[in-house]
C-alpha cells in the first residue's frame, strides 16, 4: 500500500488506451486512444458532454473496466493483464472511490460505513475503529460517527463517502459528480473538502460536467469522442 503523500512521480500513466464495447445495436467505441500522465500530488477535472467516454475513463483508471486496447500503469505498475482477483487488491490498496449517490449502507453508521474497506483486508477490528475514526475526523465528522446515514445531511454523507474512501490511504482518489445530489452550499462544502484532500497530499480527479468544478482544479481535461481535446494546466485552478 502507498502512502500518497510520500509518492513521486507519475500514479497514473495510459499509452494509446481504446475501449469499446458491444450493445445490442451497436458497437460503441468509448476511448479511442488516450494517452495520459497524472503525477503524484495533482488535482485534475475531467469534463465533457454526455457519451464523451469521461466516465468510462474514470472507470478504466479505477481499475473497474478493462482497456481493449492499449497500457494503463498505476504507480509504474502495468494493471492491463491482471486478473480479477489481483484489480480487486489493487482497488483496495491504491485507489479511494467516492460517487454522486454516496453508496453507504443504511443499517450501519457511519464509522461502521467507514470501516468497510478495512474489513476486506482483514485489519483487526481494533485498528479499524481507530483508522476509520481518524478518516472521520480529517472530514470533520468524528462527534456523528455512531449515526445512520438517515440521521445526517445530504453533505454529511458525502463527506462519511469521502472518509470511507480515504480510510486506506490510497494514492489516488477518484470521484464522479460527487456533488450532483448536493445543493449549492452544501456542494461548496464537499469541494472544500476535496481542496483540502489535495492540500494534503493526495492525488485527486473529479468527473463533472459543471464548468465552475471543472475550473476550480489546477489541470482539467476535457473529453470529446473518446479523446482527451483539451488539457488546461493553471498554477491555482479557478479557486
């Protein structure tokens, strides 16, 4: 496992990367040949308009799809031809997750939520405790741990998805329209929390299809029929 904040170089690296897929009707070409470098520490946006392939490359760099074509290198370790069981142990080590419906589990709380991912690695129920506490309390949500997702806010969950995927400390943390079920503020809050991932060291990238987001990080890429179009560096981003 990586510790993001003690890793240099390049976390991800894709060479000539295609992806296509077969519907009922039609074969669907989603990448079509991306090339890509993300060093360690960056904050990137990816946009685009629906059916761009933005998902489908926040996807393949989650180790949740497979290229077609093409090399994708986590941490200058080739991901193409692992077996299932093997991307499985990569996501769990390597990469943090965070989606626009939250994903927790209603039945547990909220630092039963955050233990989760600790538990497929078998850490030991005490250090679990301890770690998933210490996630909750980098988001600012230590005092509601022992709630149910029910019993906070839209934003509150957000931000116990946010510590869930963290709690592994992995070197990249990848999120999708994390704040499409947010209101403004609320959203606001969330990305200030992502300022702050970032400010810490971690790796970041963030689908949206708002430009305000899109703008707000250092780098954002911009997807268009399955190639990268644009890729717009900033020494701030549009903070």
């Amino acid at each position: 496992m990586s510790d993001a904040r003690l890793t240099s170089g390049a976390v991800i690296d894709l060479s000539g990367v295609h992806k296509h897929y077969q519907t009922e009707r039609v074969d669907v070409h989603a990448l079509r040949g991306i090339d890509l470098r993300i060093e360690s520490g960056e904050y990137v946006t990816v946009m685009g308009p629906s059916g761009s392939g933005k998902t489908t490359l926040l996807e393949i760099l989650g180790c949740l799809s497979r290229p077609t074509d093409g090399v994708y290198r986590l941490e200058d370790r080739s991901v193409t031809d692992l077996d299932s069981d093997q991307l499985a142990r990569l996501r769990g080590e390597e990469i943090g997750f965070v989606f626009q419906a939250f994903n927790l589990l209603p039945r547990l709380s909220a630092v039963e939520n955050v233990e989760l991912p600790l538990g497929y690695r078998k850490v030991s129920r005490k250090e679990r405790r301890e770690r998933a506490m210490d996630a909750l309390d980098r988001v600012g949500l230590a005092p509601r741990a022992d709630h149910l997702p029910n019993e906070i806010s839209g934003g509150e969950r957000q931000r116990v998805a946010v510590a869930r995927a963290l709690v592994n400390r992995p070197a990249i943390l990848l999120a999708d329209e994390p704040t499409g079920n947010l209101d403004t503020k609320t959203g606001e809050e969330v990305l200030s929390l992502f300022d702050q991932v970032h400010a810490d060291g971690n790796t970041l990238v963030i689908v949206t299809h708002d430009p305000k987001i899109g703008a707000r990080a250092p780098r954002c890429l911009t997807i268009q029929d399955g190639l990268i179009d644009r890729d717009v560096r900033s020494d701030a981003g549009g903070r």
